[in-house]
C-alpha cells in the first residue's frame, strides 16, 4: 500500500536503488499489489504459483515464487501452479517463459502467450525488462531483469 502510495518517480527510484544494490544475475522485480519483493531466477526452473484456499485440496507440486492473490476463499487470476521460467544453454543461458495450463493466461509485455495462431506452445524468450503478468487484469506483475 505505501509502495503504490507513492508517485511513479519515487516508486522508479526506490526500484533503481535496489537494482544497484544487487550481485550480477537475473532477478523478478515484484511490480504487482500481490507480488511485491525482489526473486531470484539463476535457478533452472521457477515456478510461479499461490496457495491454496481453505477449501482447495493442496497441490503435490512445488511453487518458488508465491503470489499473494488469496485475501478472500475465491481464487482470483493467479493458478496454484501458473507458470515457470526455466534457463536453457550451457554458457549464455536464455530465459523461456511457459504458461502451465492456467485458468486465467499469462502474459508477456501485454500479449497472452499462445495467442498467436503459429505459437505451437505457451512460451515465449525473455529479454531484461520485459514484463511478466499473471492473469489478464496485469495487477499480478513481475519485470524480469538481468544485470551483467
């Protein structure tokens, strides 16, 4: 609340400064009212998930990266087990974003993956800056960031 309380000048700084303060490597930046904080994605898979409701069976899978979506016993946008970044290459490795069959899409820079009729599946290559939206209404956001 006192993160999106302030101007879009001063939330840009408070993020540039974290930014600085970090080692080299690739991180998510929580940009979201459920998704704040700063992830680290150097690990091969990270999966993007929330908690189950009271009333939801548990999943047997496991989540790194948990959005804070369930305030109330109705899911909202975001799936139990959404979606993953997984690295592949052996010395540059290239960041793929794939939808984990989610009820409500996941979406790069705006555009839901799989939405283009010659996308044979739900990924798409991940660039430094690119946005990274759990569900259509974008609340739920993360910037992917890659620092040399």
């Amino acid at each position: 609340t006192l993160f999106f309380g302030q101007s879009e000048r001063e939330r840009i700084l408070r993020i540039a400064t974290v930014l600085e303060s970090l080692a080299p490597g690739t991180y998510l930046i929580g940009t979201g009212p459920c998704t704040q904080g700063v992830y680290s994605a150097m690990a091969d898979e990270v999966v993007f998930g929330r908690l189950a409701t009271p009333v939801e069976e548990p999943l047997d899978k496991p989540v790194d990266v948990f959005c804070h979506d369930v305030p109330s016993l109705m899911p909202r946008e975001v799936s139990r087990c959404h979606a993953m970044i997984y690295r592949i290459g052996d010395t540059c490795k290239t960041s793929i974003l794939k939808d984990l069959g989610s009820t409500c899409g996941t979406f790069l820079n705006g555009v839901k993956l799989g939405s283009n009729e010659k996308d044979e599946e739900e990924s798409a290559t991940l660039a430094s800056g690119d946005v990274i939206s759990l569900g259509p209404s974008h609340v739920n956001s993360y910037l992917f960031v890659v620092l040399p």
